[in-house]
C-alpha cells in the first residue's frame, strides 16, 4: 500500500511544486511588463 501511496504523494507534490514555478514564473513576467510600461511613461514624460 505504502508502494503505491509514495509514488503518488511525490507526483502530487511535483504537481503543486510545476504550478507554483509557472505561477510564480507568470507573475514576474508581469511584474515586469509593468515596470516596462512604467519605464514608457516616464519616457514619454521626459520627451
């Protein structure tokens, strides 16, 4: 039983760990564009 059980309860954390990466991964690539359109108008304000 606890053969079974392992390998799942490690599938289920590798699964939790991937969405954590990308969610994480998509934040700071949105974090970014909007420090870069920040940057754009500020830009925009000194021209």
């Amino acid at each position: 039983m606890t053969a079974i059980a392992n390998p799942l309860g490690h599938n289920v954390k590798n699964a939790i760990c991937n969405v954590a990466e990308t969610w994480k991964f998509w934040f700071l690539k949105q974090k970014v564009r909007l420090d870069f359109s920040k940057l754009h108008q500020v830009n925009y304000l000194v021209v």
